[in-house]
C-alpha cells in the first residue's frame, strides 16, 4: 500500500473538438488513483478514474458528500455551483428521503405522460427549421431552445422568465476566475425567483412538477422550503444545459459519422441502443465535478488515502476504462450492455436521466425520420467548440439537407 506524493497540476483545459483529454487518459492508464491540485479551491484532492473504484467511491459510506459542504474544495469553477442544502450534497439515509419525493415524478407512467409535450415542442422546432430553407444551425434552432422548453414546461415557468433563466444558469458554469462575482449573484438571485415560485406553488398547486414535489409526501414527509427551492433550482438547471449540450453533441457525433446514421435511419429501432452507446462514448464535460470527502483511512487501487481528504472521480475515464470496455476508445453500439456512468452513479446518479433519455430518442427520432439527408455544412476543422465553461459542446452546429 502506497500513499503517492506526486500532485500533478490538473487544469482540465482541454476542449478540441470531442476527443478526449490527454491527461485524463493518462491518469486513468498510468496512475488510476492519484493525488491533483485543481484551478480553485483550498489543498490538493484524490482523483479516482477506473470503473470498478469509481464505484466504491459513490457507493460506500466511508466517502461523504456532505462531508464537504462549507469546504473551499478543489473545483473547476471560481465559485461552487452546488448549494448547500442541494440533494448533491447529502449522503443517504438523508438524501434517500429527498430521492424518493422527486423520483415520484420522474415514473415511467410520467415519462410517458411527457412524451407527448416533447414530441409536439419537437415537431414546433423541426417545423420552424425546415420554414427557413435548407440550411439551419443546429443548436439554435433545436439543442438550445428543446431541453429549455420542455423542462420549463414541465416546471412551468412563464415564459417571459425563461431567457433571463437560462442566462443566469450559463454564469453559474463559466469557469474564468474573472466571472466569481458574477456568478455568486446569479446564484442568488436564481435562489430568490425560486424561493418566491415554490411559495407560490405550495399555496395553490398546479399539475405541474414543481407543485407535485410541494405536494408529494413520503409518510408524512414533505419537503422544507428550502429543499423545494433548491431542488426546483436543480432541476431547472440539469434539466436543460446537459442536455442542450448532448443534443449538439451528439448531432455532431452522427453527422462525422454518415454510415451510423444511415443505419439508423433504415432500422430506427437500433436508436435506443445508439444513443446510450454515444452518452458512453462522448467526453461531455471537462474534468470533474462534485467531490467526497474520506471519513477513515481507505485503502483504494493499492494507494492509501487518509481520513479527511477529498477525493474526486471521473465519470468519462471510467466510461473509457479498458478493463469494464473492450476497445473503449471506440463507438460501438452493438458492444454488450455495460451501464456507463454519463449520468452519474449510486446514491447520485441523476435522477432526471429518463427525462433526458427521452428528449433525445424523441429528438433524434424525428430528426433523422424528417431530414433523411442531413449533413454538415461547414468541414469539421470550421466548427467552434465551447472553452469558456465545464460542458464541451459545438457553439454552432451547421447542418444542411
């Protein structure tokens, strides 16, 4: 058992196009478990990169969320874009009770009620493109407003609010230590409009998901004020930038990729399969995001770490680790089915991820059924990629059909 003193600089700057980071290629083959020093926050942190590690650190109890609430922690951004009182940073038994309102909304039974919503703002979009010619940009005509719209709708945000909404999620993410102050008041001031909004909702409830969260009861739990706040704040803001992002992304995937979407397009059954294969696959974010903290001395991966520290992992390299993947560094869709941890794991894998997962089967479904002949219209070398915060995505997507 070692405890490595080696501390590599770790910025996690890498943005080129969708391949994957050098050095988090690097961790994960040559150091797995290693110790890192990151742009913000206070000390250095574990990171943890392989499969079957990155599992027994968001599984077992010894590593801690809440163990890091009111620590300046290593992060990528200047300011944390978690709250504190955030579900992301509870550990179960407390985060169970949490998990176990809002999961209520996210049944397969209302999924499906969704779909339908989904379908028709997709038709809307899709519609809207084809009325202005033959040439569009993806992702303002569908990856930016779909996720917005759908999620808003589900919430029911008025209209008027959402631009100002999403404006203020963006600033959140930006990771220029120029943009703190910036980001500290969109922070609150989304805190303030969501405070008002669930009041609202609980004093006279809609069919809405923020008025079922008010209502929804596990026994005689309900939640506090302050949880429905936060986890209105949450859903507002995983709920439609991850999955605009995947939406460009993955159109860029399939569109550098004409043989695969061919295949698609004549067996459209083969998409379900596809789109989990290419969440797997696609490096969405850079580096890391919310660490745990180690509440004893833990032995991991032959390196020990002690009691106290923070420690990080990666979902993309695990997503990427020879050892659960064969040929990882490959899309394959026909691979055998290996849950990827895109949306997380344990205690925290994303709750919203059937929304998600929706989204994007009605998206691309329709897509690909309507725009038989849709291409790039620009090379690959023209298209620019997001550097300015955590995500990875094209900042324009021209397609052409």
């Amino acid at each position: 058992m070692e405890n490595t003193e080696t501390v590599r600089s770790c910025p996690f700057d890498f943005a080129h196009q969708l391949e994957f980071d050098p050095q988090l290629k690097e961790l994960l083959t040559t150091a797995p478990v290693s110790r890192i020093r990151m742009p913000y926050g206070e000390g250095d942190a574990w990171l943890v990169t392989r499969y079957e590690d990155v599992r027994t650190v968001t599984t077992d109890r010894r590593f801690s969320r809440s163990a890091v609430t009111g620590r300046d922690f290593p992060r990528m951004t200047p300011e944390p874009i978690v709250q504190d009182e955030a579900i992301n940073l509870m550990d179960p038994p407390a985060s169970s009770r949490l998990r176990s309102l809002v999961a209520k909304s996210f049944t397969a039974r209302r999924i499906d009620a969704m779909r339908v919503g989904t379908q028709r703002i997709v038709d809307r979009l899709l519609d809207t493109m084809e009325d202005g010619g033959t040439t569009a940009d993806f992702m303002a005509a569908v990856a930016a407003p779909l996720p917005l719209v759908t999620i808003c709708e589900v919430l029911d945000i008025p209209e008027p609010d959402r631009p100002w909404l999403r404006a203020h999620a963006l600033t959140m993410m930006n990771v220029g230590a120029a943009g703190k102050e910036d980001a500290v008041r969109a922070k609150a001031e989304l805190r303030a409009y969501f405070g008002e909004l669930t009041a609202r909702r609980r004093r006279s409830p809609g069919e809405d998901l923020i008025s079922t969260l008010a209502t929804a009861r596990d026994g005689d739990e309900l939640l506090g004020d302050d949880e429905l706040t936060v986890m209105a704040m949450v859903l507002l803001i995983t709920g439609q930038d991850t999955t605009t992002y995947q939406l460009g992304n993955i159109a860029y995937s399939l569109l550098v990729r004409p043989e695969l979407t061919r295949t698609l397009r004549d067996s459209p059954e083969r998409l379900p399969r596809t789109l989990e294969e290419l969440l797997r696959h696609i490096p969405f974010r850079k580096g890391v995001g919310i660490p745990r903290v180690a509440l004893v001395d833990v032995e991991l991966g032959g390196v020990s770490i002690p009691a106290g520290d923070v420690v990080h992992v990666s979902y993309l390299t695990a997503n990427r680790d020879a050892e659960k993947f064969e040929r990882p560094d490959d899309l394959d869709p026909d691979r055998p089915s290996i849950p990827h941890m895109t949306f997380g794991w344990g205690a925290h894998h994303c709750l919203g991820a059937p929304l998600a997962t929706m989204e994007l089967e009605t998206a691309f479904s329709s897509l690909l059924r309507r725009f038989p002949h849709l291409r790039l219209d620009a090379p690959v070398e023209d298209i620019r990629w997001n550097t300015t915060s955590i995500w990875r995505y094209p900042l324009a997507l021209p397609v052409t059909w």
